[in-house]
C-alpha cells in the first residue's frame, strides 16, 4: 500500500483542508484541518447533522474527501485503492452507532468474525472471544442472537469486537447511547484504559457529562467547521469521588479489566515486539 511521504508523518492522523460535499448539495465537512497524535483521547462533539459522522467515515475511508488530504498512519486515503481498504481497516477497532451486528450469527460468532477475517487462528479465537465477553459483561449471552439481546447488550458487543483484535485506533460512534449511566462510564472507563496503553481513542457522544468527567481533548463541529479544540489534562471530577453505582461493578470487574490491559496490545507494539502477525 501506498504511504504518503510529505506533512505530518509524524501524525497519526492528520485531515489537511478537508471538505466533503455530497451529490444533493449538502456540504458535511468544511476546511477542516486536524491532527492527532499517536496516544490520544479525543471526544468529538457536535449538534445533529454538524459533520461529525462524515468525519468518522472519511477515518474509516467508507467516504472520500472531495477536496483537501487525509493521512492515517501515514497512508494517504485519497487515493487509497478499494483492495487496500480491508488491510488499512485491520488497524482499525469500530464501534458504529448503528451496531451493525450479523443477525444470523450469535454474538460468540459477531466477535469472532472481527479475529477471522483478518486470518487468526481457532484456537487464538476460542481464548480471546470467551475472555473479550467476560470484560464486557456478555459471557453469558456468547450463544445468543443479537434479537434476542437488548440494545445496551448489542452495544457491547460492538464493542467486544471493536476491541478483540488489538486495533491500534478504536473509533467509537456514540458506543454509550443505548445504554445506561452505570454501563456508560464502564465502556468509557475501559476505552480510557486502553488508551493508556498507547492506543488511539476518539469517540463521539452527545454526553456532555461523559466529556465533563473523564476530561479528555475535545473537538467541536458546528456546521461542518471545526469551532474549537480544547485540550484538558484534568478530569474535572475525581475517579475516587465518582458514586458507587457509577464506577466498575466490582472488584472482579476491576481485576478483570486490569488484566485485559495489562495483556492488551496495539498491532504496532506486537510488531515490534515480534509477536505474532495477522496479515
């Protein structure tokens, strides 16, 4: 695959003077320009039809920029070939809004499709899958259908397959609107914690006391433009002052997710590491 070889090789991603128009006229994005560094948290903010999905699309090259460049882990997008864009994904980890589980698969089967299109082996599945669940609360449920699984259940299976394969940047489209206040700062907490490990975070919610709580850096789009970029380094309410019911379930919860981070790694970091390769 093609690399981009000019600005912000130094960026993990970088949208320089991006527009983006559709055939009906509506202009969704309008001279945006950003750039996130490896490692980061980023909530992107936003009122309806401010331009905020088209921004994920255009990350995930489901859409292309009609004017300016987009760079991923130094990979111009622009011109990203349609064969390219299931290995470019396979450094992707993505939570969409609309769930987007295989109804005819049970939610073991959902997540483990994430590990065997890009070729893991059964017996890697077989151990990541089960465990996967178990941090997301569905070990109980691997044998059932997404109709059979209420939408907050569904969510956390995107979620479990989002995370399964280890994805150097997790893309998370409103991963806590179907569900609720306890279950949200359990998704957002172990996001926060994966991204201590180096990998990328950038979720979209409409929660203002999500952004509030965890205090992260936070893009607003209004009418297709970037109107601010603000980067906290302080939450603005202590984890510990956080009520009972809001923080992880248990203790066995909290170990379990120490765990998982513990033993997560970003495919950048196997690589180096000489661990074993997907592709």
């Amino acid at each position: 695959m093609p690399r981009h070889k000019k600005d912000g090789l130094n960026k993990l991603i970088e949208f320089k003077n991006v527009s983006k128009s559709y055939d009906n006229g509506t202009k969704a994005l309008d001279d945006v320009n950003i750039k996130i560094e490896q490692g980061e948290f980023v909530f992107i903010v936003g009122d309806s039809g401010a331009g905020k999905s088209t921004l994920l699309k255009i990350m995930m090259r489901e859409e292309v920029a009609t004017t300016g460049t987009v760079v991923i882990k130094n990979r111009l997008l622009n011109t990203m070939k349609k064969r390219d864009i299931p290995y470019f994904r396979r450094h992707l980890g993505i939570v969409f809004q609309d769930f987007r589980l295989i109804p005819n698969m049970t939610v073991y089967d959902n997540v483990a499709f994430a590990m065997r299109v890009i070729g893991a082996k059964e017996k890697k599945i077989s151990k990541r899958v089960p465990y996967v669940l178990g941090l997301v609360g569905l070990a109980e449920k691997s044998k059932a259908l997404p109709n059979q699984l209420s939408g907050g259940e569904q969510q956390r299976v995107a979620l479990a397959r989002a995370i399964v394969n280890n994805a150097d940047i997790i893309i998370a489209d409103e991963p806590t609107g179907n569900v609720d206040a306890k279950r949200s700062y359990e998704i957002v907490e172990m996001l926060n914690k994966i991204n201590a490990t180096g990998t990328t975070v950038i979720m979209v919610t409409h929660s203002e006391e999500l952004v509030r709580r965890f205090g992260r850096r936070v893009i607003t789009i209004q009418d297709g433009r970037i109107k601010s970029d603000d980067v906290s380094r302080e939450k603005i309410v202590a984890e510990s002052a956080l009520p009972p019911d809001l923080n992880l379930s248990s203790r066995r919860a909290i170990r379990e997710a120490d765990e998982f981070i513990r033993n997560y790694k970003p495919e950048s970091e196997r690589k180096k590491s000489g661990g074993e390769s997907d592709e």
